[in-house]
C-alpha cells in the first residue's frame, strides 16, 4: 500500500523578486513499494518541493499523488537537512515527542541499533553532527512509516561518519522494510544506498533515467565496485554527467 504514484503536471511559485518560477512540470513517476529510491539531480531542481507535495506540506500544485491500489494516505516520516532537534529536551524526548504509541521497547531497539543508548539522557547541544543525525532516523523510523522521505540527511558529514550512519541506516531498514525517498546529489552514496536512482532534470524537473542498481547490498561497501557502476552510468547515460 506504500507505493507511490506521482503525476504533477505543474508547480509554479513566485519568487522573492516576483518572478513566477515553473519548479516541477509534467513529472510521472511510479515508486514500487519497499524500495529504497535515490532522487539525484542539480541543486536547485525542485527535489526538496517534490518531498514537501509528497508529504502535504505542499498543496499548490496541479496534479496527483497516490498511494498504492486503494488511494490510501500512508503513514510518512520525514527527515530534514536539519536533524530539528529541541535542545531543552534529551535523546530520548525528542524522539518521544513524535509518537503517540511507541512502546517504550521499541524506543530502545532503536537505540541500541543506532549505536546511542548511552546518550539517550544527553542534550543535543552535547551530539555531534553525526549523533543527531542519528536521532532524526530513529526519530522518523519509531513512527513505523509506511513511506520515508530523506532530504539530503547527510549533507556536511565527514566521508567516515556518514559511510557509518549509511550503514546504520541499511541495517535499520532491511529491519523494517518500507518504502524510502532520498534525496542526494552525491551520485556514490546513491549508488550505495539505493535499489533504484531516479534522475532529474534542471527545472522544471522532470525524470531524465531511472536505473536499477544491481550491485548485492553485500558489496556496496566496496568503493571500486561503487565507482564502477558510476562510470557504467556515465558510459550507458551521457545526459546524467550534466545533472550532477
């Protein structure tokens, strides 16, 4: 029930100097269920504004989305560029605040998958990045969403730190399968993560390839056979060189 369907025929805002912008224009695209998707494309092309309509946070826009064969609304988790943590709360309140009915267990199963039991009574003013990136994931995931949207969760970690939380999150997925949405413009931490990479195109965005990523999961901490699939890409999609 947690694939999705997306038909956006046109979204149009006005920007700071009034000028009207065209972000995302006839976009069709058909996300299985339990599939982990990588959105990857130019900054600025409207991938974020895609995870805003997917989520309702976005309504001004001309199309549809729908979800699986009964239309139904999922449930959706999202994780920001920011972890959003409320710094007079701990660990472990913040991640309580997003729950109605999480039993205390699965709190800690969380933890303990993330590597963060010990700081579960620390503030966030005492996390590192990485930490409260952490946070965010178990955050989103204690919901058991049937749809998880990722924006660039990433973003600004060291090369060490995020490969760990990349990890941690594959492991905490394949726990719980649903269906994941993530954004990045790093086409190796696509390659890593993803069972699908769906390119976009500069604004107004539409898909310019979808590929299937048929590296095991077993060898995607390999960085030569990440860095071989991406020049098979290069080799098979030439247009995609431009969206990076």
């Amino acid at each position: 029930m947690s694939d999705i369907h997306i038909d956006i025929q046109n979204k149009t805002y006005t920007t700071a100097d009034s000028v009207q912008h065209t972000a995302i224009a006839n976009l069709k695209l058909t996300l299985p269920e339990n599939n982990f998707v990588c959105l990857v494309g130019p900054s600025g092309c409207g991938k974020t504004t895609l995870l805003n309509i997917i989520a309702s946070l976005d309504t001004q826009y001309k199309g549809e989305i729908t979800f699986g064969q009964q239309h139904k609304k999922p449930k959706i988790g999202y994780i920001f560029q920011n972890p959003r943590l409320l710094p007079w709360r701990t660990v472990r309140e913040n991640i309580e605040l997003a729950l109605t009915y999480a039993s205390a267990a699965i709190i800690d199963s969380l933890l303990e998958t993330m590597q963060l039991t010990h700081i579960q009574h620390k503030y966030p003013e005492h996390l590192s990045l990485g930490m409260s990136r952490r946070i965010a994931i178990i955050r989103a995931f204690a919901i058991n969403p049937d749809i998880l949207l990722m924006d660039e969760p990433f973003v600004s970690l060291d090369a060490p730190t995020a490969r760990q939380v990349r990890g941690l999150l594959i492991d905490l997925w394949q726990q719980r399968p649903h269906t994941i949405l993530f954004v990045t413009h790093d086409l190796r931490e696509a390659i890593a993560l993803a069972d699908q990479l769906v390119f976009l195109s500069a604004a107004p965005m539409s898909v310019v390839s979808k590929v299937k990523v048929t590296i095991p999961r077993a060898d995607r901490n390999n960085e030569e056979k990440i860095e071989n699939f991406r020049q098979q890409l290069f080799t098979h999609y030439p247009d995609i060189i431009s969206l990076l």
